[in-house]
C-alpha cells in the first residue's frame, strides 16, 4: 500500500507562532483511482477530496437505466469507512452513468456517503472549495467562465493546459521540436492534454489558492503557477502512482480569513 505525498505549504510571513490564532486545517487530495481506492494509504484529515474517475468505463456497460455498477457501491461504501468530516466528490469521464442520473439521485443513491459537486460551491471548515464535474455533453468553456473568483480550492477532473498535463500518446508520431513552454524540453510521444480555457480563466480571474485535478496518469505532481496569484497546482491522479496528497491551511482566527 503506497504512502500519502506530504506538501508542506509555507506559513504566512506575519505567521506569529501564536497557536490560539490559527486553526490548522487539513485536506487530502486524491483523483483517477479506478477501483483501486482500497491500495492507497489515505492518511488522516478533515476534509477529503476526490477528483473523479472512480471508476473505469466498462462498469457502466449493459446496465439498465436504474442500475448501479458495483464499483460506483464499493466506493460509496468505502467513502463511508473515511474518517474525514467532510467528503467531496466529482465525477470523471470514465462516471459514464452519471448523465443519465440527476445531482439529486447521485447524491441520494450513488454517492450518499459524500458531498457530490456538479458545478457548486460550497464552505467548509472555512474554506470555500468550487467543484466542476466532467462535461459529457457540454461545452468547457461555457463551464469555466461560470466558476466564480477568488475562491480557495478550485477542483476540476481535466487539467488546465501545459500543468501537470502530459500524457502519453501511442499513437502520435514522436516530436522531435522543443516544447517552448517546457522549457525547450522535447516531448516525444508525450503530448499536452489540458484545457486552454480553463488556465485562461484562472489565472485572469478565478485565481484559485489551489486547483485539483486528475484525468492525466503520466503528470501527477504539484507545481506553483509563475503568474503572480500563484495558485498551487496538483495532479493527484493515483492510477500509476498509489498516492495521494495532503496539505494544510492556516486559518488565521483574528482575521475571519484564510491563509496557507
């Protein structure tokens, strides 16, 4: 069973060492088990967060419009087994079964051991977290221009475009040209799989302290964003790896406000 990544997030520079003045709260971030949620060493925490792909695609197979695949009822039940005091879900695109149920069902009957997010937000622990499941049948962009500004936790199952976002692709006849972004680096068979929208729109205006994201196996990691609002980047897809990923916010109780 693979251990947990620790991020270690720098305290504010006014941080006074003065415990009665920050709450320390703790997030696990996790995305692309495909069933294999119980190999991964989930460590403790107070908030839990899944970015999707929980399942594989052929779950969903010859079922009839009321079922529910096994796998998507082994990971609720596991979900419930957490200790974590919030749980917070999105679906990825192998959720094929998803669009056929409503926010309401998926909650109630898919997902009841979580909190599911569509396209919501929610506050919790003092945290504000925006989750943005996968659009089967609509436009990203459409999606992506809805997410409101400065929040703290922004999580997203497709990666924003050159971040964490390289895959690779068996098909592809291997470049040779140096990747300008990536620091001249060629990238063969590998090739970037993000959405340009959505890094447009966050680093113009959502501005997010942090964005979770999966659906990449080859590019799990973190990064900060060289822009000046720099957001830290995570892809916690676990299928290659077995990890996951944990870090803390620093509530600063004097204030009302969040830092990390």
């Amino acid at each position: 069973m693979s251990s947990s990544k620790i991020i270690d997030i720098l305290k504010p520079m006014n941080y006074d060492e003065n415990p009665e003045r920050y709450k320390t709260i703790s997030v696990v971030i996790v995305s692309d088990t495909h069933k294999n949620h119980e190999k991964i060493n989930i460590p403790d925490g107070d908030i839990f967060l899944h970015c999707g792909d929980f399942t594989n695609r052929g779950d969903w197979l010859n079922l009839t419009n009321d079922q529910i695949p096994q796998s998507v009822i082994d990971f609720n039940q596991w979900l419930g087994r957490l200790t974590h005091k919030h749980k917070i879900v999105i679906c990825g695109n192998h959720e094929i079964g998803f669009e056929k149920f409503s926010t309401e069902e998926i909650q109630s009957k898919l997902l009841s051991n979580s909190i599911y997010l569509k396209d919501d937000l929610i506050q919790v622990e003092g945290i504000t977290i925006y989750g943005s499941s996968w659009h089967f049948n609509e436009r990203c962009r459409a999606k992506w221009s809805s997410i409101p500004s400065d929040i703290d936790i922004l999580m997203t199952h497709m990666p924003p475009k050159f971040i964490l976002d390289l895959a690779f692709q068996p098909r592809k006849v291997a470049s040779t040209e140096p990747c300008s972004i990536c620091n001249n680096t060629v990238h063969g068979s590998y090739g970037h799989w993000g959405s340009k929208s959505l890094i447009k729109e966050i680093r113009q205006r959502i501005k997010p302290r942090i964005h979770c994201f999966g659906h990449v196996h080859d590019d799990n990691g973190y990064k900060y964003d060289q822009h000046e609002n720099g957001t830290l980047f995570i892809n916690a897809a676990a299928d290659l790896t077995r990890q996951c990923f944990k870090l803390n916010f620093y509530l600063d109780l004097q204030k009302h406000s969040n830092v990390f």
